[in-house]
C-alpha cells in the first residue's frame, strides 16, 4: 500500500487524518497584554469570494461609538524603516556604510534619511519570534533544531526580546529576555514528542499526539497581525517549516495530479489519500490566502528568515529533484512509528511516486522563498540536522550586519495603499541591497 511506501505522503496523511482529532486551545499568557490571547486574530478573518481576498472584521473593544464632541488628536508616526543587508558582487556583506551612503525612493520620489543605526547596536531592541513546525516531517531534525534554537537565544542582546510559537497556533513562550525560560519552553515541546524518553507511538498518545498540527500559516498570520507594533523597530521572525498548510488555504496550492504507470494497489491508495484530502479541506477550510499572507508579511515590516528542514528542489533539474526527495525520505523513515518492511520498500520507491513528491514539494518550497524575499530575508534548507546551528548562527549574523535605514515619506496621504521602496548605495550600482520592497500607507481610518 503506498501509506506504508511513501514517507512523505504518509506525513501528509497523517496530519490531515489525525490532526482534526487533537485540537487544543490556543495557549494564553498573562506575560505581556499584547499576546495575552494569541490566535484571537483568525477568528476575525472572513474571506470574501466576490474580492478574492481576506476581510478583517474589527474588535469588538474598537467598535465604541465616539461623541460627536469628542477631539481626537493623533500625531503623525508615519516612519518608515528597512532592516537592509547590503551586499557585494561576491555575496559578502559590505560594513562602514553611513546615512549619506543610501539613496531611497518611495513610487520613484526622492526621500531623505530620517532615520540610521547599525544592525549591531545593543541598544536598539530586536523583537524576534520564532515559529517552531513539529508536525510529521520535521521530527528528524527538531532535536538539533531545539538545540541549534538555543544557540540563538544565547545571543540576545540585553534588549532584545524572543517568543516562541509552534505550529499548533501556540504560544508556547512569551515575550521575555529570559534565557532560561525559553530553553525550559523548547525542552517542554521535546517532552511532548517520543524523541525524550519515549520510543513508541503507545507510550505518548495518552498524553499528546508525537508531532505538531502542521498550521504553519495560521501560526505566522497571527504573529504578523498580533506580535508586533509601532514599538517593535526591529520585528523578526525565524519560521521553521515546510509549509504543508499551503494546501488547505483559500487559493491553495494544490497536489499533482496521480502520476501514470501506477500500479492498481498505489492508485487506489492515491485515490483514497486525494479523497481523504478534499474532506479534511472541506472541514477545515482556512479563510485567507498566501496573497493574504504576503500582504500581513509587508503590512508588519517583518524581516522573516525562512529554514526548511530537507532538501533544497528550487532550481534543480527534475533527476536532481528525484534524487533529493529518496534522500528525505530515507531520513524519514527512521521515525519510530514506520515499520521496518516500510523502510525497506522505500529503497525501491518508484521515480513516478518520487517525481509527485518532488513536484509538490517544490510548490511549497517557492511559496515559501516568495515570503523571505519580499521581507528581505532569506530561504535555507536544512539538508542534516548537523547544519542547524550553522543556520541559526548565520540569522544572528545577518541580523547584526545590516542597516536600519528609515525615512517620513513626502506623500501624508492616508489611502492604505501599497507603496513601492527602492534602496540603492550612492555610486555603488553593483551591490546588491536586501530589504523591504514596499510597506503599505495608513488608512483613511488612521
């Protein structure tokens, strides 16, 4: 049967069989207010079919009428800033730059720096919140992964603060500085998986299923709405994932077509899969699209770091793809609850299935690079568990050699329009300048 010969389709079985069947209420947190009801956002979000986009009904604490006697007076904020790494032909990044050095544009307008600092400067808070998947495929590498996270807690600076999500659209730890709870929340999301002190599917389900709910997304679009603000200069996300809820969003990305030359036993298993797919998205439609995504991901002035555990396919030939999906899947057929003769038939995978998982997996994969460029971060993949703490080291690293360059644009207009933003080094066209491609303008209700 294919469940038992596909690794990467009995994951993505297993979360949509079985995840239904675990929900549990998002985590709350007296910590800091502004997190205090994490996930509250999605309830507000209600897709409408005739614009083909997400409508976000406002709190009900906003709703209160105002007197018609009653002054508002608001000051204008309107800062614009960009985390930018800047860097040379040879992909180095280039250090010493000033204020005087940077050329924006707003809609092809000259603007003037209003505001400058050094990516490494301790005294300008960083808000870092990292967004940990633990749904099938990534428990090979979440025991490396926690330990690689903690490397990166290790680095905060003294106003730097750091939560923790996971893909169950939990917070799992709050804002803090607090080095130690935030390795204790990472040891509690081990504890919940077989990888300490368990060895069989039996001896974990009593207490919670051995892998996360797999809604990345969801996870993500209640961070970009709820965990940053005004205050936050540097807000940062680091999204550890391979966005399998790509598949259930409004839009979604949807799986290949069977491939030919099956046999009737696979096709079967594929057709059942397909059709266990569609009832599972039926009941568990989501009301945003990754448009919708990409849209909060600009709105919030994120800079989001994306690692996605497995093998880079973006930019392969389809051998190379093939090859790359058997070497996945041999590491994820070490998981506990595969059987040993479903190991050993994964040696002889036919390329068709493999070719299907490739297919799908890169859909995914360039969803994903599509959200770290337009933040200006970046997709790695994380082939060996080994390579974690030299990702999570490289995102720190990054994060200190960047500029934060800001301005007040010229156009006050308040139309909540998208606005395009070029960033340019004086008299250097060669260097290549990452950061945020565009932000979008308050709105009339401002």
């Amino acid at each position: 049967m294919l469940t038992r010969r596909a690794p990467h389709f009995l994951c993505i079985t297993s979360i949509l069989v079985l995840c239904p069947f675990t929900f549990q209420a998002f985590s709350q947190s007296n910590e800091k207010p502004k997190l205090s009801n994490f996930g509250s956002s999605l309830e507000r979000l209600k897709w409408n079919a005739e614009r083909q986009a997400t409508i976000e009904t406002k709190r009900k604490d906003t709703q209160s009428k105002r007197s018609d006697s009653e002054e508002v007076v608001r000051v204008e904020t309107s800062l614009v800033v960009s985390d930018v790494l800047v860097l040379d032909q040879q992909g180095r990044a280039v250090q010493g730059l000033t204020a005087k050095d940077f050329v924006l544009t707003e809609e092809g307008k000259a603007q003037s720096v209003g505001m400058f600092s050094l990516g490494d400067n301790v005294s300008v808070a960083r808000s870092i919140v990292l967004i940990i998947d633990y749904s099938c495929m990534q428990l090979p590498f979440l025991q490396t992964s926690v330990d690689a996270a903690k490397t990166l807690i290790d680095k905060l600076g003294p106003w730097d603060r750091m939560a923790i999500i996971t893909d169950d659209v939990e917070l799992l730890v709050n804002y803090t500085n607090n080095h130690r709870k935030l390795k204790d929340g990472l040891d509690v999301l081990l504890k919940r998986t077989w990888l300490v002190g368990h060895n069989t599917l039996a001896e974990t389900q009593e207490r919670h299923l051995p892998f996360g709910r797999g809604f990345q997304y969801s996870a993500l679009m209640a961070v970009l709405k709820e965990a940053f603000n005004d205050e936050d200069v540097r807000p940062i996300v680091v999204f550890q994932t391979q966005g399998t809820e790509a598949h259930i969003l409004q839009k979604p990305i949807i799986l290949p077509p069977n491939p030919t030359g099956l046999t009737p036993d696979m096709k079967t298993e594929m057709d059942r899969g397909a059709k266990r797919h569609q009832e599972y998205m039926r009941r568990n439609k989501r009301e945003f699209s990754l448009s919708d995504v990409y849209k909060a991901a600009e709105k919030s002035r994120a800079t989001i770091y994306t690692v996605v555990p497995g093998f880079r396919l973006i930019g392969l030939s389809v051998d190379e793809q093939i090859a790359q999906m058997r070497a996945l899947n041999d590491q994820v057929i070490v998981l506990p609850w595969i059987s040993k003769r479903t190991r050993q038939e994964n040696l002889n995978l036919p390329r068709d299935i493999l070719r299907w998982e490739a297919e799908d997996m890169l859909n995914l994969q360039s969803a994903l690079a599509v959200l770290s460029t337009i933040t200006g971060g970046w997709i790695e993949f994380l082939n060996q568990p080994s390579q974690a703490d030299q990702i999570y080291s490289r995102i720190f690293s990054d994060i200190n050699r960047r500029y934060l360059v800001g301005y007040y644009p010229t156009n006050k207009e308040h139309d909540g329009k998208r606005r395009k933003i070029i960033i340019e080094v004086r008299e250097h066209p060669e260097y290549i300048v990452m950061g945020r491609k565009a932000y979008y303008a308050p709105g009339p209700d401002w």
